[in-house]
C-alpha cells in the first residue's frame, strides 16, 4: 500500500486536513501525520490518529514516547510529502533549510516528491518575502498547489484560502504516478562543458555551466530512473542519487558514455562538448616564446553522432547550441545524429541560456515540428523536456 506522509502546520483551514486524510484513505493511500506543536494545538492529535489510523507525529525532539520515529526511516518508506496546510512560517522553515521541530527536520531528509498547499492571510502570502520562499522551493523542485480567492479567517476576503482537499489528494497523487514514470530505466545525462589541454595550464573550453543537465538528472531521478551523470568541470553540486562520472576532454566523455551506453534506456547529451583539440597536448608548460604561431587544432569525435549509429530502441536527445536559424539548423543536427529529440538554444538571447537559471528552449521533433517555451526556470525546463522524451518512450515501448 502506497504510503504519503501529511504535514500539518497551524491554519484555521487545518480542519481540511481531516477531508484530505478521507479523500486519500478512499484512494488505497495509508497517512502518517505529522503535526506542527501549534497545529496540535488548534485540533488534539487524536483526531488525526482516529481519522488515519496511525499514531500522530507532532515534535518527537520534545516527546518521549515517539521519539522512537526515526525520521529517516519514515523518509525512505513515504512516496509523497504533502504540507497542508502550509503557512508561511513552515514554508520559510523550508526555503531556508531550518530543521527545529520534526517537520522541518524531516523535510531535509525526504528524496520523494514534496506537494504544499499553503494557507494564510493575504497580505502574508503575497508578501515579497513569502513569495520569493516560495520561488525558491519551485526552484529546488518542490511543488505547490496555489491558494484561491475567498473568504479568509480574518474575516477579510482575499488570497491566501488553501485550495480545496480534492485537488491537493488529485495533484499529490498525480506526483506519485509521475515520481514513478521512469521506474527500472536507466538514464544517461551528459553534462558541463570539456577541456581540451594544449599543456597543464591552458586550454578550450565553452561558457557551459552544467546547470540545464544537472537539473535534467535531478528531475529524471524524481521520476524514479537510474541515473548516470558524465560531467564535464562544473561548480554544481550533483544529485546525491545519480551515479557520477567527472570527465575533462571530449575523449574522457567519449569513453565514459560508451562505457555506460549499453544500460542505457534513454541519453540526454546536453554536454557543450569541444569540438576542437590541439593536436598535441605537451605534459609541461609550454614557454611562451616556443608557442609560436603553429599551434595546430583538429576536431574531437562527436560522441552523439556515434552514439546516433548504434542507437537501436534507445531514446536519443540532443542539444544544440545557435546564433541564427536556430530550428532549421537543430533539425539538421537531429537528422544528421539520428536522434528523437533536439533541444534548440539561441545562445544569443539575454538572460538565458548559459551562467544563467534561466533559459528558453525550441523543442523540435525528427517531423520538422517545433514549439517553443516560454523563458523559464531551468528546473521548469527540465520538466518540459522530461514530458517530452516520457511520451517517445511511452510510443516506443508500444
Ligand atoms: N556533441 C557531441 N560531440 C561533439 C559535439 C557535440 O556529442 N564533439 C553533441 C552535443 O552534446 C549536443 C549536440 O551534439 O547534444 C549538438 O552540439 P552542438 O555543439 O550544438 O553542435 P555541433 O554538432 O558541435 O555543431 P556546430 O558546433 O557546428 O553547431
């Protein structure tokens, strides 16, 4: 039996929490609850113990009795995290990864997907601090199901009223069957850009940060794949669950994703892999005065068009890096590589692509077909192309 585990911090709505408990009991889903101290104090833990059969969580740091829990445990047995209903002190507890009492604490230990539904006063939740914790969630993957419009315990009427019980249970279940979509597949992701040494201290490389392909790791292991991350150098720290391997040249990269191209169901080359070397790479440092002006480069091997001739029934998706023609030329690159997806950059744009947490993507299809996103986060672009490449698998497997 599926098991989720419910947050409950102290909102006048957390009478809600009752409905939310009912409504996924009827959906075979079994609920630890997990109250905030002020939330036991609106409604005695009992009544959630009775509603959900399981004995209520509220701060085992301060009781005795269930300070046998282990928050650990609990966080590798769940498969959603929901928090409703939020407020806005929970909600920057998060954002800011304070751990004082048990939720919060247990929020930083669980890797499945975590759903919030917040509920307060209007001015609270729009107010810039609330919003901006809560972009900063958004960013680290968590997801909300946003309050509506209405009548608001402070006898005001506003934002800030915590969405109805039925579409949080709808939205956290649809997370549950998502976290799973890419059970028993492996993933490969390329990542960051390579260096080409011309001697210890010098060599090529791109502006390539990492951040599109870490985010593409991060959101494939979400959905339950294995995943093999090769990297290029990059500041990014990686998914803790992803099998890394950190390359430097063309060639490392070349090696390792073969190495590892057998296991693999799907690759997302999203690697600014060099596509030059200097011909020869001196083990010392060269002295200026014997450069010259012959210093020879020639082209690296291109990994993905390799990867293009064996591909058999493996998902293959490429990036490609443009200043003009930019759909055009992506599908040129997609014909040429073989494979079922291009993701088309204009590196051009402001305030997106490269160094940046923002990007704006053409996703073309191996038919001509195109659409473009709008300028989103690379966390919101890395789901858009993970929806994309589950409906080539979903075709693919029949
Ligand atoms: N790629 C690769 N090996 C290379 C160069 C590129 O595997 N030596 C992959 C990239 O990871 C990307 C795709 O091929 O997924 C397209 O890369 P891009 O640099 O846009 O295109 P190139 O094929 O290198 O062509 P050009 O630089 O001329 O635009």
């Amino acid at each position: 039996m599926t098991l989720i585990a419910l947050g409950v911090s102290s909102s006048v709505s957390i009478y809600k929490s009752c409905e939310i408990i009912r409504r996924l009991q009827d959906r075979k889903v079994q609920v630890q609850v997990i109250m905030t101290r002020n939330a036991s104090r609106l409604i005695s833990p009992l009544l959630f113990s009775a509603l959900s059969g399981q004995e209520v969580i509220v701060d085992p740091f301060e009781d005795k009795q269930s300070a046998k829990i282990a928050h650990v445990a609990l966080a590798k047995d769940i498969s959603l995290l929901v928090v409703a209903p939020a407020t806005a002190n929970i909600i920057g507890k998060f954002a800011g990864g304070i751990a004082d009492d048990f939720l919060s604490t247990f929020y930083t230990a669980v890797k499945c997907p975590v759903l919030i539904a917040p509920a307060m006063n209007e001015a609270m939740y729009l107010h810039r601090q609330t919003q901006q914790n809560i972009r900063k969630l958004k960013e680290l993957g968590v997801k909300f199901v946003e309050p509506e419009a209405g009548y608001l315990a402070c006898k005001e009427t506003g934002w800030g009223r915590l969405a109805p019980p039925d579409k949080i249970v709808e939205e956290g279940l649809r997370l549950i069957q998502k976290s799973q979509s890419f059970k028993g597949q492996t993933v490969l992701v390329t990542a960051g850009p390579t260096r080409e040494f011309l001697d210890p201290v010098r060599f090529i490389t791109n502006r390539s940060t990492g951040k599109m392909g870490y985010e593409l790791a991060e959101e494939a292991l979400r959905r339950g794949a294995e995943v093999i991350l090769v990297s290029g150098p990059t500041h990014l720290f990686p998914p803790p669950d992803a099998k890394l391997r950190k390359v430097q040249t063309a060639e490392d990269m070349k090696k390792e994703v073969l190495e590892h191209f057998s296991k693999a169901d799907v690759v997302i080359m999203t690697a600014a892999v060099s596509d030059f070397k200097f011909e020869e790479s001196a083990s010392g440092k060269i002295k200026k005065e014997k450069l010259g002006g012959n210093i020879k480069i020639v082209p690296t091997p291109d990994v993905l068009k390799e990867l293009g001739r064996k591909k058999g029934q493996k998902v293959l998706v490429g990036f490609a890096a443009e200043t003009e023609k930019v759909v055009d030329n992506a599908l040129k690159k997609l014909k040429d590589k073989n494979l079922d997806l291009i993701i088309a950059n204009d590196v051009t744009a402001e305030g997106v692509g490269f160094e940046s947490n923002f990007n704006q993507v053409s996703v073309v299809f191996p038919d001509g077909k195109s659409v473009q996103t709008e300028k989103m986060t690379k966390v919101e672009i890395s789901q858009v192309i993970m929806n994309k490449i589950e409906e080539i698998v979903g075709k693919k497997s029949g």
